[in-house]
C-alpha cells in the first residue's frame, strides 16, 4: 500500500510516495481502508512548514479522511470491520475544551490521511452519515468540525439571531449552512457576484461585497438596525471589521487564518475589542464530540457539503497546485477510486 | 374604561366588570389602550384560587394581552405613544434567573390585561412583531414565553438533537415551532388523530399517542435508537414518562401543569429520576429578555401563533366557560373589537 | 499476584481471593502495582448485586485505588514508570458531559482495584498530589470526584454562596471541604453532636441535627434568612427536604444515595419540585477532568482526605463488615502495606 | 444642598458646585442622603472629555457613592427610609448580559453622585453590607463591581485555578481579594517593593516585578508549569503579555485600561490571540446581580476594601488633583463627613 510523505518546507519536492506492508493494528486501534481525502489551506502550510506546530520529517500529511474500516484490534468497541468512518483530526480530543494533552494532531506530528490504509484509535473515527458519500464525508473533519464549533462552543445560536461568516471558504460555507439550520439570520461576506449567487443558493440572507466598502462592518450594522452581527465567524479577517461588526455581548469566534505570515494580518487596536463589547473566542477544529455532533444534524437535515474539485489519490501534487492557485468553492477532494 | 375585577375563589361568580376613569401613566410608566387579551388554564386556576401565588382581591385577571401605546410618564424612553406593545407576565424579571425580588405577577397580585386600559412599566412591554395582529400578539406572552425558557435556559438545541414535547396545549405548540425553528428533530405526544394531523402540519416530525401505550417513553426510545430525546418540555406530565424518555446528559423542563391539586400528579422516585441521568429544571415563564428574543425569531421567520377562537371583551366569561371545556388546539384570544 | 475476584450477589461469601502472573500492559496501558484501595457503600452494592448496573461474573471488585505506575505498554506518553497515580472510576469518561459510549466502570464490567497490579489505561490514571500518601489518595477517585462533579457542573459556586450538604457521607465530607475552598458558607445535617463536632472542625459553618426535626428544610430557611441554599448536594436523602431547602433558582445536584432499593427513598412530588424553582441535576462520580481539576484544587490548598480506618490488603472481608456496620466518618482504606 | 456640575473638557476649571432645594422622588425612586462618593481614573477621563461615551453638559459627575435614603416614591419596594445604600453604576443594568437599552450610567448622561442628595430609581441601589462604613461602602459600585464580574462572568474560578491580575488599581486590588475568597491562586504584577508587600498582605501567592522584564508572561509561565494562569484579569495592559500569560482555553477579562487615547495601548496581532487559545472577555463594569452577589460574598467574609485617602466632600477638586498624581494604593474617598 501507498502514502504520502513530507519532508516539511520544501513544498510539492518534499512530497514522496512510499510502499509499506499493509498495517496491523495494535490495541485500541483500527485500521482504514482510505476511500477519500481532503485538502485545503491549512495543508498547503504545513507543506511549507509554514505552520505554527511542529512537523514530523517523513510524516503522512493530510487531517482529512474517510474509509471503511477492515480490521480492529484488542479491545475496540466502537466499532467493527465494515463500518464506514470519517477520522478526527485530533483523535486524543474527545470531548470538553482543549487541553494540552491531547494537542497531537494528524498530519503534522501523527500520521495522517493521504494513504491508502491508515492505523487510527477507535475513539479517532467517527460514523460517517449514511446519506454521504466517502468523498463527501471526507470534506468533513476540518471545516465543518471547525464551523460547528466556532457556532456552538459558545452556545448555539438564537433562531432569529444574525451570524455573519466571513468569505467562501471551506468553513463559512459550513457555517452558512449549520447557522441555516440553527434558525439564524445569515450574512456572508463576497469578492464576486458569482459567489454572492452561490452563497445565496446555500441559503445566505444577505451577502456583502467586502471590495466595495473595506468598511463593510457599515454594511453590517446597516442590515441589522446598527446593532450587529450576534455571532461572527471570523475565517479570513480582517479581525478588525468583525471586532467592528459584532452586537454588544455577541461573540466573534476566530479561527486563525493568519496562521500564514504572510497573510499579515493587520494588528488589532485594543480600544477596538473593548468598544466591541463581546467576547472573542480562538477556535482551532475540535472535538470527537463536535464532530458526532454536527454529524447528528447532517444526518437530519440531509446536508451535503459544497464539493469543488475532485482528484485521483495519484494526483495529491495537482491538487495542492489546484488549492494554491485558490479561487475555488468548496472543498478539494482526493478520491481513491 | 371598563375592566373586568375578581373575588377569588368563586370561579366565573367571582367577575365583575367596573368602570373607571381613563389612567394616568406615572413616572417611568405607559398606557396602553388594550386591543387583545387572551386567556388559559393558568386563568382558570386563578379564578378558582387554585394557584400557588396570593390573589389580591379585586385585582384585574389576565396575564396576556397587547394594545397600543398612548400615554407616556415621565423618563420613559424605551416606547412612545403609537408604538404597538404586548406586556410581560412579570414586569420586573427583565433579564437573567428568576430572582424573588421580581416576582411580581400581573393577574394575581397586580392588575392584569382584562381591562380597557392598562399601566404598565415601560420596562414591561415589548414591541409586537410587525407581521402579527394584536391578537396574534396577544397569544404570546404566557405560553411562548414558557416555551422558549424551556427551550433555551440549558443553552439551545442544537440542529439535529431531538426534542420532545408533550400534548396540544398551547406551551407545546410554541415548543414544537420554536423548536423546529431551531433545526431539532420534534416528536410531540397526543391523544387524537385529528391533533396528530395538526401537530405534523406545524411540523411534529413524529407523533405518539399516549392513549395507546401509557409507557410512550418506551415509543420514544423507540424513535431514538434508545438515546431518548435531548430534550423533554413537559407541560402536561406524566413527569415520570418524561424523566424515562430523556437522554443521558439531557434536560427535560419541567412546566408546572400540577398547578391544579385536581389533576393528581402522580409522585416520582428518585430512583427513576437517577436512572434519567440527565438535568430536570423547573420554568415558569420567563423573563423580558426571553420575549425580545422569541419576538426576534418569530420576526425573522414570520412564524404565527395557533389561534384556537376568538371572543369578544364582553363576552370574557363566555371565554373562561370555552376554556374549562377543553379540547381546543390553540390559544383562546380576547379581542376588544 | 493475588486479586480479588466477585460472584456477585452472595455478598462476603462470594469473595475470593487468586493468583495471578504479573500482568503486561497493552499498547496505550499502563500496569500499576497498587498500594491503597478504599471501599464504601457502593461496593457493599456491588457485593449485593444490589447496583443499578450490570456486574461481571469473576470481576476484580473495587473502583478507588492508587499505586505506582511499573510498566507501561507502546504509545503511552502521559504516564512512566515511576510516576504515582490514581485510576479513574470511568476510565473512558475523559472530559465533559457523561456519555453512553463512556459507561464502563472499574470494578463491575471491568476489573477494578482490588488486586495487586492493575492493567488501566493511560488516560484512565492521574498523578497524585504530591503531599498526598497512597492511602490518601485512594480516597479520592469516587467521593471526592462525585463531590466536586456535584458543585461545579452546574457552575462552581461563588464565593458567598451557601452551600448544603447532607450527613458525613464521604461525598459530603468532600463536598465540605471543596465547598470551603470556594468560599461558601457551608451548612451540614447530621444526626450526632459527636459528628456535628467533628463537622464544625472540618470548616461547616452550621451543622443542622435532621433527627430533631424531620422538616429540617425548616432550619435551613431559617438560616438562610428563607432563602434557601443555593446549593444543595443530596447524598443520602430525603430529596423532598433537599427540594425545600434549595433557593430560587438555585440547584440541588443528586448523588442517587437511593441506589439502595433497601433504603426505600420517598417518592417526591412533582409539586414539591415546582415549589422549589430550581435546577436537579444528576450526579455519577465524574470525569478525568473532573479528577485532574480537584487534585489541583487538593495540591494547593494541601487539602487532606478523611480517613475513617485503614485494613490490610488480606483483610478486605474485614473492611467491607466494617463499612457495612456503618457510623464510621471518613473513608475505609485498604493498604497494600 | 450642594452639587459638583460638569462642563466637560476643561478638567478641573470645568467643575462647578451649585446649591439645589432637596429633591423628591418620583413613582419608583429614592432620595439618598449621600455619605461617601470615590474617585478614579474614569472620572479623571470623564472630566478631560477622554471618555467613550457622550457626557452631557452639568452632569453631575462621580459614579460611586453609598449613603443613606431619606424618601421614597410611589411604587417602592426594594428599600425604605433608614436604609443603607450603595448605587450601581448602571442604574437600568439590572441582570444578565449588558444589553444597550441599559447604557445609562451615572456620572455621564445621568446625574451622578458628587451631590449631597442624589435622587435614583429603586433598582439602581443595593443595601450595604452591615460591617462596612459608607465610606468602605463607596469604594465598591465601580472597581469591585468590574473585578466581580471579571471574575465570574465566564464562570467562577475554581478552586485552585491561577488568577492573573495585572497591577494595583482597584480593580486588580478586589480581584485580588475575590479570587483568594474563591480558593484561586493569585498571581500580581507590580513595579515596587513596598507595593509587593502590600499585595502580599492582601494575599497575592505570586508577584511579579513587570519592571523587570517586559515580557512578563514568561514569568507567569515560570510560575505555573509552563501552563500559563487560568484567567488574567487585565486592568492595566499591555494586552499582549495577558494574552502570552493566559492558558489554552483560559480566558482573558480585559478592562478597558486603554480608555485614554493618551496612554497608547500597543496593538496585538491577532496571531497572539490565535496562540493563546483563550477567551478574551470585554468587561465593562457590571449589573445589579453582580453587585449583589459580590456584597453577599463581602458580607460572608467580612471583607473591607482597601481605602487609600479620604476627601471631604469640599474637597473634591483636591481629591482629583491627588487621583491625577497617581503612586496611591486602594480608593480614594470623597466623605460628606
């Protein structure tokens, strides 16, 4: 069988392919049959050791997968050869809020998801809901697992309350639809009139075109009586004009797009959150439990995530290129046929 | 003006209907020239002197009502004369947990909405959504406002949980549409397939009926892979049922249907409460926050009360005879014409 | 090595005691060779097969002890060989709420403490406070979890606040004892002066005697200029008093001393649960975060645990005849020697 | 009887006294005979027109005071003439989250308390604790209302948690009495000796020399295992070193120091933020359920502010002069004698 591995900063030339034996698992372990990946952002960083944690030489790189699972070792009870399973990007988070003891994360210093058989814990996967399929299961792990936690880790929204998402990447397309769901008011923020159409097919009550006012925090306050956004979900800054946005007691939950430097994020004026008057909450992916979570009301309302682009697990490096070249909507996928 | 007064404890014998002089607001209060009221079991029980709280004699009944500003006193700065206003059961539980510095009430120990004219606190009116009727106003203030306590004081549900809420009555069917609202999965219990085709008209994914398996929250495992429901709004018991059908960590709200020592609540054991492993919290009502955030969402969504009959401000005991009948589906609305 | 082994259901004669190999740990456990145990009413339950969960026939009985890790299998890295641990009653309840896929305890469906090694998993030990001797520390995992689960899920209490509990139970002992570090006023019912004294030593501010007065609700009210507690921590009953004892909006958490069907708890009307305004939640022991979080409370305030009395390892029959007789204060250890 | 009026903008030359007939109190308000006012640094900001909000002309200024009511209005009935009282700050911030219907606040837009007798409205006082002077008294409404809620808004600490307050300015002074109350650890920055001994004496476990490293955090990381402090309680800045000083899924209470365009907080890039992984909170005084709830915890703990300097009421400009000057510890105090 077949993974990649990544010699971290030196971009597509640090990515190889390699044959192993077909893994075994240990105690407390499954092994997957990898039938989709995911790609996106955070992977391109990590390509080129652009990323705030550490990365292991040699690593499988990628956080997103799913598969089915074809052997378990002693001791797993979750669940049993022939399920069908997503993986969690930080497969030692299970519930609660992060802690450090469960910082180990795929992909960077653990192995990850772009092979062909991957060795999980059981408490690593979760079921992947029968309406989807394996490629748009594996759009899941870290923009929806993102979203719904930046929706909910400060209790869910109100129906009737007015949550903004920034752009139309991966995780405001699944806060757009997760917040649908919620009952919310939805405002999104758009460079194109294509999008703005798509977005609005995706349910968006509103959406603002942010190249035409930089200010579009006016925008905001102007579709909400000048009270603002309750929620913001900030994926693409700039953090300023969602400090700007934001209700009195709302909350904008901030999920570190400037993790590249050289994005440069413009630094934020404390006077600007304290008139902000809400609370500001750092989100990094999240748990085993969100992840069943936002499973449950995928399975309900029989969502599926906006896919862009599909590519053959033999084609990784063109689909990093594809990523790279931006401008998509929607999650990169890599299939194993 | 006219207004209707009560001796407690003499049921439909106990009102009498007075006339006054048009009132004066005092400092920091409104008038309210009253367009719609509306009446329920929780009325019914007052008139009998069969409520938990003291009934000062003479006082005005009603709790819910809506009307139209026309007198301000001085420093009121939160509505004008024109404005449209519903009142709030408790004009001092503004925001936060009940405290018993608020517990105030109008109907039982100050004067109530079956009146001509109403003063009121500024603080204990809210505007009226736009796309409602005075009388859809008037369906508010008691039964929704328990509803979307119940449904939101544990945090809100998230999309894809499963809630329960039990009977026809009028808390149940805000529960069902707040809760629909709110992207959960609805089951509502029910003694008639009449009312079933109703509830699944609001939008009751799944309906049981109680009448043939008086242990439904065996149905309700049933409906739930054996989870229960995330959670239960109980406004008409058995509470025990309810405590049975809850899922581990759940929550069911508990509405007080007791109130009459007539209906035999059947007692609890605390093993069974144990055995539910979930969170059991008492409502009642709720406060002028929780009515600007329900009047938000019924904005947004344009969500309309279930009106079960309308009956004129003259004909107010002709309406309490109605209400002791039973049977209706929907809120009992007094209109003043 | 010896264990204990159960045949559940004929009490001490169901008790014995084998020989073992030295067990291996598997991938992600750790061996511990145990140097304290502690035993307590929940075990007499389990000897019974009087406990409300299913118990596994040859079971190594006993869910609270604590040792010195020996070896440690493949993956592990939160634990080494060396380090003094305490084993969580639910090895698999890592972090927030309790959930179905966590239910497995020590000493009912998996081998529990009352053995000489102990195979557990690495996320199912925590270190020892430093101050703490083995004996110590095996006091912990089941009272003081539950004690601490009970005051702080439903949010820690503020400093002021008054806090309940009932009788010299080691969960109430416990809950004292938090309960003053976070600055409570701390009311304590018992049934004996000699008690009531050692109570008041360990910080209660008001020791109430429930033999002198059956309504002892009565006494807290008056304690509490009628207030009520805002905190109650029910571990042995009546929870009707427990309900009328508890403030508006306050909350009674559960310790389900009822497990007992012996104990014939008082079932509990539906009113008297109105009445109270509050919250009742249910509490089972608790989390690994739980745990973590009062030994860091444990360490810095050098918090010590009660210790009633201290048998031998080959005394257990001994230990569980003392418990069963009663009147004891603090918790039964076993030593390992 | 005599007032200090505002024309803002011009500081000291700005403040004028006026002589006034005693007032009444109109339907729900009270007539308090003040007994003691406080000074600070918003006031000083006030007075230099430096402040956020809008502060109308003749406004009297000072938003602490305690004192003693002399008359009642109609419809009053929180307090009675006898009472001892304390102001809020906010006099329409009764409960829950700051919501803008309830942004009048003494001193600014409303008439504030340098005045002999202030007329508010029933809500907008709180009894004083039995064992404090008005003096003691007045030293509360504003940096022990903020330090309360700073402190508990995102829940109490727990016992044992590291509590991070940043200098000692009254507001850092009674977070420093509250967190130890709460069991916490107390971590204090400073920049003398003599104010070490003092935080000391007040408590504080840790203190912290910020003179003599600029970057801080990494003293509090020496100090607490690398894990960082639970909460920081950030009065002072800079913003960058509280965010480098709190723990993953910590939180940071952010006060608002900055107010004064002039003290130039420096910008944070919001990869710091992303790095801490935290909650960062604005606080901005807080509601009449804080201040209740911080009297109770003083009362149970007979706890006295720290007073640094008493004025008598003529004096006012002196006492100014003095705040301006800066080098005090505790309130300074305006006395009616």
């Amino acid at each position: 069988m077949k993974s990649y591995h990544l010699d971290p900063g030196r971009g597509l030339a640090g990515l190889t392919v390699q044959d192993h034996a077909e893994p075994e698992p240990g105690r407390g372990q499954v092994v997957v049959r990898m039938r989709a990946g995911a790609l996106g952002f955070r992977d391109l960083l990590v390509l080129a050791d652009d990323y705030p944690l550490p990365i292991r030489p040699g690593v499988v790189p990628g956080c997103e997968g799913a598969g089915e699972v074809v052997a378990v070792g002693e001791d797993v009870s979750r669940v049993k050869p022939g399920d069908r399973v997503a993986a969690t990007v930080f497969p030692r988070w299970l519930d609660g809020p992060f802690r450090r003891e469960n910082a180990a994360q795929l992909g960077t210093m653990i192995d990850g998801m772009l092979t062909e058989y991957a060795v999980l814990s059981e408490d690593g996967v979760v079921p992947i809901p029968e309406h989807l399929s394996f490629q748009e299961a594996a759009a899941l792990p870290l923009a929806a697992v993102t979203a719904w936690n930046a929706l909910t880790s400060g209790g869910a929204p109100l129906a009737g309350e007015t949550v903004l998402t920034l752009g139309s990447g991966a995780v405001s397309l699944f806060t757009l639809q997760f917040a649908k769901l919620a009952g919310a008011r939805v405002i999104v923020t758009t460079s194109s009139a294509a999008k703005a159409a798509r977005l609005r097919e995706l349910g968006a009550d509103e959406v603002i075109d942010y190249r035409e006012n930089p200010e579009w925090s006016e925008d905001v306050r102007g579709l909400t009586d000048g009270v603002g956004a309750h929620r913001v979900i900030d994926a693409t800054g700039p953090l300023e004009q969602s400090l700007k946005s934001v209700a009195p007691s709302g909350e904008v939950a901030f999920v570190g797009y400037w993790l590249s430097g050289t994005k440069g994020a413009r630094p934020v004026d404390p006077a600007t959150f304290f008139g902000a008057g809400a609370v500001l909450r750092r989100i990094a992916t999240g748990s085993r439990a969100h992840f069943l979570e936002l499973n449950r009301a995928v399975t309900a309302h029989r969502l599926r995530p906006v896919i862009d682009r599909v590519f053959p697990f033999d084609r990784v490096p063109g689909a990093f290129a594809y990523c790279e070249a931006g401008g998509g909507f929607g999650k990169v996928i890599i299939s194993h046929g």
